[in-house]
C-alpha cells in the first residue's frame, strides 16, 4: 500500500508526518486536514508543486515521503456571517432616514408661510445659554390674560424639547404659531388667497426676543459690574457710548450711553462690505431741538461700542418702502461678510484696552499653532496627537454673557429669497457646534452645505441673500497637556495682561507714575521689547501682588492719553533704586 509520509504547511502551521494513502480516494486525506485545522472540505485547496488536488483522484500529483503540500482555506468561524439587517446607502435613503443617519436637526412644517418663523427658531436655537435657560422656565403656556411673554417663553421651550427628541424628523411649531399669533395679530393676517401672509423674519427675530427679555432671568456670578434683568440683555445686549455735538453752536458735547439687541448695516452705493457698513452707522448726522440756538439744528453723533455681548446679530438693511407699488422692496446688492469677525475698531478706547489681553492670547494661541504645523510637516516627524481640549472664558469675569476679545464666528444665517419683505421665502442656515460643516433648514428640508455656500448669500441676484447674520464667540482653545492653569489663575493672568496693556497705551505721551520710593526720569524706548519690559516693571511695581487690585493703580495716579506717535516711544517711568 504506498503510503507517504507528508508536511502540511497551512499559514503559519505546520504538520509533520501526515499519512497520506494514494490507493484511496483523495478526500480521504482532506477529511484528514480537516481534523487537523478545522477547515472543511469545501473551503480546502490543496496543492503541491503547484498542481491542484481534486476530490476525486490523485492526477499528476507524484507524493513522495517529505513532500511539502500546501492547504489553503479558513474555518467557518473565520468568515464573517452575512448582516442581520443589510447595509443601506445614502442613495436609498429618504429625507427621514438620512437625517436620522448623519445626526441632522429636525426641520420645522411650514404651516402656510411660516418660513420667516421656522428660519428664525433655527438660528436662535444655536444659542447653548438660551436653549439652557428656556429648559430651566417653569412657566406653561396659556392662549388668555396677560400672560403672553410667558406664553411664547413656554411655547418656544417645548418646541426646543421637541426638536431635540425629534431624531431628525420633522416637527409641527403649531402651539408657538398660535401663541405668536395671540401676542402679535398681524402675524396673522391673510392673504387674498386665504392663507398667512408672509411677514419680515427680523420683525419676528426681534418681537421673540422681546419676549423671552421679559421672563428668562439673567445668569447670576460674582463681582459683577452690572445686574442684568434678563438673560438676552446679558448674552445678545450691547451698549453705545455717544457724543451729540452741535455743528451750529458751541454747545458742550453730550455723552449718553444707548444700548442695543442687534446692529444695523446700512446699505448704500459705497458700502460693499459689512464692515464698512456698520462703520457708517458709528457717525451719523442728526436734526434736532437746539436749546441754545431756540431751533431745530444739525448735530454730529459719533457712537462707540463700549460693552459687547457674547452673540452679536447684525440685520442687513435690505427692505425700504416703494410708495408707487406699496411694498417695502428690496436692495438685492452683493454685501459681504466674513465667517469671522473683528469688531474692535468699532469699540471705545476704554473697551479696547480691556480687549487686548485675550486678543494677545489669541495671538499666542494662533503663533503656537503655526510651529506645531511646521514641526509635523519636517521629514520624517509623525503626526502631533492632540491632546483633550478645554476652552477659555469668552465673558470679562465682572460681566458674565460678554465678549472680551472682539473676536466673532459666523453660526447662523437667515436669508431672503425674493423681492419684497412680504413675499419670497426665508431660510436659515446654521453651523454645527465645533465643527465647519454647515445645514440649509429649508423648512422640514435639512441639507449639508459648505462654507463657500454660505458666503454665496451675500447678495446680488435673486438667489437667497442674507438678511440677518448671528455672530457667536470665537472660542480660544487651551490644551490640558499643556496649560494647566486652573480658572482662577487664567482670570488672573488676563487681569495681569489687562493692567499692563493698560500701561502700554500711553505710548506717544508722557506716562507719569508717582510712588513714594522712586524718582521720576525720561526713557526713550526705541524698540517694543524694550517698552514691554518697562511697563511689566511699572505694574509690577505698583501691584506687587501681581495685578489682582485695580484700586492701587488709581491710588498712585497714573495718566495717560490716547493720541499716537511716529517713530519713538516716550514715556515716564518708575526708576527703582
């Protein structure tokens, strides 16, 4: 009986000694492999000397003892078994489904020209502190009395609450339409056809917020500088400082503060920039009562920001009444706007020093940054793995809900499409928390888009245009790897750049610092780091408990003015001995 003693190599096993029986039949040694490694006759490929084994016969395969034969296969439980529920594409998928999918927010029916409602509740809703304190209203809603501003309060929540659990579906805002309309009755005026009239989405925008202005309480900290009765005062409310000068009269300059909820860009043939355009809304003239002159007279007013808020809504204004055709049409031209934006040339001088320490750490952060990317792109260096991220306060510590670097991210978009207010349709347009990927909220249609489709909406045709913009913080990243600053000592630091930033403004004039242990000498500082390195000394010297305590620096009286200077930096400064 020739019988051969074979070795069977099967990945990276070996079998030494096999008996292999070539008076039988074949699969009489592969019964045999499958005792051996698992792998059952129909998955089995047996070779030698590059011949294939069948079942049936031996073939041309000469078996010698010593021979190497190779087995080729996997175990049954090696396959992966085929998927209970089989794989759906995109493709398949209808607009339920792929909301559901990709995480999507749910869409909002539109009820007959509620768009300009729908639009409106989406942008709002990227606010984290007003989603937080809409959850936090105990109120209930109720269509009689007096109650309305709690009624939309409540209202608004529930449909917050509804679209949350709404896995991407869409929901019917049928109790905030009612109550709106309850509140507002020319919301809810027909049309000729019987339906709603479309209505101006700013006007919607600005009456919701007067109404949650009236019951969501402010966020309450420490060492505040100024109380807030509500929560939209203190995240979406600015303030202007203003000076009204006659130009007929000597009249002494009147200064008033105006507050805000939103800022206005004025469109007219020069303004091609958003920016530009609410420049020229900071100086303006004015006709009004003289009381000097007994007559109505020309004044010049020049306002400043001097608090921002941490969400900044910018209206474009687009709409102005046609008398001829009794509309209030629309200016179609290409305005532009940024998805990031720096208001600190809009801001008072006094607002600007407070700014500049978070913007330098900005600056820091962004330096830092560039190094980390020239230090992975080297040959041959791996990847720098991130490390868990925290975020910086964006709100001074003595004003919670405020901005402290003028820095702005674009997170919404409520656009029109058509040629009047009272026409068209409104669409809104957000950004997804902590990432780049934008959604078109076309009603109860969620789109993804990219950013250079929403800088598209700039205007300039019939395609939809952006009417209001909602600005949110640009947030600065603080890597734990790196930064372990606790929340008191960031606060800290941040005073201690404050104060000394506070120093470096004098710079152009004579800075003049008293204190009782130094003589007063001149320094001509030729070079920012000399100067940098004298005004540290100054603070340090005056707040020696490293810049906590304002009060010391008033007490020693330092004075400096604004003006600028070419060339040489002069200034007073402490000599020690």
């Amino acid at each position: 009986m020739p019988i051969f003693k074979v070795k069977v190599k099967w990945g990276k096993e070996v079998f030494n000694d096999v008996e292999a029986n070539t008076d039988e039949e074949p699969i009489l040694f592969k019964a045999q492999l499958f005792a051996l490694t698992g792998v059952q006759n129909e998955r089995q490929k047996v070779m030698l000397k590059g011949a294939t084994l069948k079942d049936a016969d031996w073939g041309n395969i000469k078996l010698k003892d010593g021979a190497v034969v190779l087995l080729m296969g996997s175990k049954e439980e090696d396959v992966p078994n085929e998927p209970k529920q089989k794989p759906i594409f995109v493709e398949d998928m209808n607009e339920d489904e792929l909301a559901s999918a990709l995480d999507f927010p749910s869409g909002l029916t539109n009820l007959g020209n509620t768009c300009y409602m729908n639009a409106t509740i989406q942008c709002l809703k990227t606010v984290p502190e007003l989603c937080d304190a809409l959850k936090e209203f105990k109120g209930e809603v109720s269509l009689t009395g007096s109650v309305l501003a709690g009624s939309v309060t409540a209202a608004l929540r529930d449909l917050y609450s509804a679209m949350d659990r709404g896995n991407g579906s869409s929901i019917p805002p049928f109790i905030l339409l009612q109550v709106l309309h309850a509140a507002f009755p020319r919301f809810a005026e027909k049309s000729s056809h019987g339906g709603f009239q479309q209505q101006d989405a700013n006007e919607c925008w600005t009456e919701i917020l007067r109404m949650l202005q009236q019951k969501l309480q402010a966020r309450s900290g420490t060492n505040q500088s100024r109380q807030y009765s509500s929560i939209i005062d203190q995240y979406f409310g600015g303030r202007f400082t203003c000076e009204l000068k006659c130009t007929e009269s000597e009249e002494p300059v009147t200064v008033s503060e105006e507050n805000f909820l939103q800022l206005s860009c004025f469109i007219s043939q020069e303004v091609k920039y958003m920016h530009s355009g609410l420049l020229s809304r900071l100086s303006e003239q004015i006709t009004k009562q003289s009381p000097t002159l007994g007559r109505d007279a020309i004044y010049s007013k020049s306002s400043k920001i001097n608090r921002l808020p941490a969400y900044l809504s910018i209206q474009f204004v687009r709409f102005f009444y046609k008398e001829k055709e009794s509309i209030n049409a629309k200016i179609l031209k290409d305005i532009k706007f940024q998805l990031s934006l720096d208001v600190f040339d809009l801001c008072s001088p006094e607002l600007q020093q407070k700014l500049i320490p978070m913007r330098s750490k900005f600056k820091e952060y962004e330096d830092r940054k560039i190094e980390e990317v020239k230090v992975v792109n080297k040959p041959g260096d791996s990847q720098i793995v991130k490390a868990d991220v925290k975020t910086a306060p964006y709100w001074f510590e003595d004003d919670i809900g405020s901005n402290n670097s003028g820095y702005y991210q674009l997170q919404a978009v409520l656009t029109h499409k058509g040629r009047s207010s009272g026409s068209g349709h409104y669409v809104g347009w957000t950004r997804k928390p902590g990432t780049n990927q934008w959604l078109q909220l076309d009603d109860d249609k969620v789109t993804p888009i990219s950013e250079e489709d929403v800088l598209k909406l700039s205007g300039g045709g019939d395609w939809h245009c952006a009417y209001v913009l909602l600005y949110g913080p640009r947030l600065l990243e603080i890597d734990e790897g790196t930064d372990k600053m606790d929340t008191t000592e960031s606060w800290r630091e941040l005073r201690y750049l404050q104060l000394r930033h506070k120093v470096e403004y004098s710079i152009g004039e004579n800075l003049k610092v008293n204190h009782d242990n130094g003589d007063l000498g001149t320094r001509d500082c030729q070079n920012y780091e000399n100067q940098e390195q004298e005004s540290k000394q100054i603070v340090e010297l005056i707040l020696p408990n490293g810049g906590e305590d304002e009060e010391q620096l008033n007490k020693h009286g330092p004075k400096w003015k604004n003006t600028s200077h070419q060339g040489t930096i002069r200034y007073r400064a402490t000599k020690t001995s």
